[in-house]
C-alpha cells in the first residue's frame, strides 16, 4: 500500500511540474486584411470595441482578451509609425497608467513598435501589451491584456499572438 502511495504521489507530482503547450488556431480578419494565431481557449467577441474593431477574441475566465484595430493610411493625419502609435496611445484612459517606451520591432517583415502599460480599469489591475505595426496600406494596433497575476504564465502565449500577426495582401520579398 506505502508503495502505491509512493507512486501516485510520484505521478502527480510528475504530471503537476509538466508545462502543457498552449494549442494556437489561425483565425482571419473579417476584412480578409491579416491572419493572427490566438489559443483556441479564445473564443470570437465583439463586446470591447463593437464596430470599431477589425477582430476580438476573449476568455474572460482566464483572463485574456485580444483586440485589433486598423486603419487605412489613405488621408490619416498620422503618416510614420510612430506618429500613429503616439496618436493611439493618447486616446487609452487608464487610472494609474505606467506606460513603457516603445521598442521597434519587425513582425512578419512589417514595422512594428511594441510597448507594455500597467493600470487600473474599473478597479482591477490589468496589463496590457500593446503592438503598433505598419503595412504599406494599413496601421493596425494589436493589444492583448490580462491580469498582472496571470502575466508569467500567459507571457509565452502573449508573445506568440503577437509575433504572428501576417499582412495578408502584403507579399513578402
């Protein structure tokens, strides 16, 4: 009986220390504009930005929420990459907002700067990493957020729906 104990003690402890990979599925802009990879844990939503963003997805139960926003540069004030993040950045309304400088970045051969803000939203801490990216007919902005607490755990898979963001219409050389 000690000997099973022993055992299953032994499995449990094996099964808690392994790392499950997160299984991503690719899912397309309405607008036929990009592609992203998000985990299929997320499911699509329209409840953050309803008609103003190009695609949501969200898991309120983890919390992780991904939203993206474009924008045709066809007579847009902003004209760099930087102007338009600058531009983005100014309209988020976040008590408590500490925002990182933006790094540049390239994301499937597209410019991109990438920063991270921490805040408070109705009371709850959230943190948010925020991706600006430049395609030759388009800005778009990615954020993806979640609770500090989840931000190691989740850190992996952020970074992933991040670095996969594709320009569709975009040929690549």
């Amino acid at each position: 009986m000690r000997r099973l104990i022993v055992m299953v003690s032994g499995i449990c402890l094996l099964l808690i220390a392994c790392k499950h990979a997160t299984v991503f599925k690719e899912v397309q802009s309405a607008k036929n504009l990009f592609t992203l990879q998000v985990p299929v844990c997320l499911s699509a939503s329209n409840k953050v930005m309803p008609g103003t963003s190009e695609m949501e997805y969200s898991n309120d139960s983890l919390p992780m929420y991904v939203l993206v926003v474009d924008t045709s540069r066809n007579g847009l004030n902003e004209k760099t990459l930087l102007a338009y993040y600058d531009s983005s950045e100014s309209h988020l309304t976040i008590d408590s907002a500490v925002l990182e400088n933006p790094k540049f970045a390239m994301v499937d051969g597209d410019s991109a700067y990438v920063s991270k803000l921490r805040g408070n939203v109705a009371g709850d801490r959230v943190v948010y990493y925020i991706e600006a990216i430049a395609t030759p007919q388009r800005f778009f902005l990615l954020v993806v957020w979640t609770k500090p607490e989840n931000e190691k755990k989740l850190g992996e898979d952020i970074d992933k729906i991040l670095n996969s963001f594709h320009d569709i219409n975009h040929v690549k050389v």
